[in-house]
C-alpha cells in the first residue's frame, strides 16, 4: 500500500511513465470530502498554496465507490484506500487520477492535518 501525496498523483497525470508505475497499485490519500455527480462518486481535494490565499488552488482526485457515499457532507476530511486509476478527461487528451474503491469502507472520516494546505 502506497501514501500517497495529492501532488505525487497530479505530477504522475501528466507523464506516461509514471502513469505505468502507478496503475493498480493501491494507495491510501487524505483530503476534503466533495460530493460528485451522483452518490457512488466524490472528489478528494486538497488546497495548494505557494505563498498566500491568493494563489491557492484546489487539487482533486476522483473517488469511485461501489456503493453509495451518504455518511459523509462537503468538507468532510476523509482517508481514502483505493486501486490507483488514470482516466482520460473527457474529450481532452489529459488524464485524471482516480481512486477506485473495493467497497464502501474504504472511505472512512479522519482528522484534519495540522496544515490544511499543500
């Protein structure tokens, strides 16, 4: 089981071999809680800051759910425990990472970091 970093899997989106050296694994993320289109999806986000509040900026990973997400409400701080994924966004040509969980306990609420921001 891989830590992972929000950061690690937004770098590794954009190169293939990295996107190789991810795929399956499994890797644990820690972040806020944001529901998605419907009730078996979320995001995980985490807010990136270089130097101050305005240039942060939110960093999301897809989380997919074989059952419904209902324990949990926008800004939730969640771990997450799924396969490392790479999906291609839309009808760009960019990928996105995902974590796929094996069931619905997986995602369980957690305490906030420390530093809230990356």
């Amino acid at each position: 089981m891989l830590d992972l970093e929000f950061n690690t899997l937004k770098q590794a989106a954009y190169l293939p071999t990295q996107r190789e050296r991810f795929q399956g694994q499994t890797g644990r993320l820690k972040g806020q809680f944001l529901g998605g289109p419907n009730n078996r999806t979320c995001s995980l986000v985490r807010i990136k800051m270089a130097c101050c509040a305005a240039d942060a900026i939110p960093l999301n990973v897809i989380v997919i759910s074989p059952d419904p997400l209902l324990d949990f409400k926008d800004q939730d701080w969640v771990e997450v425990e799924g396969q490392i994924q790479f999906r291609k966004h839309g009808t760009r040509d960019e990928y996105v990472p995902v974590l796929q969980l094996k069931s619905r306990d997986k995602i369980r609420a957690t305490d906030p970091p420390l530093n809230p921001y990356i």
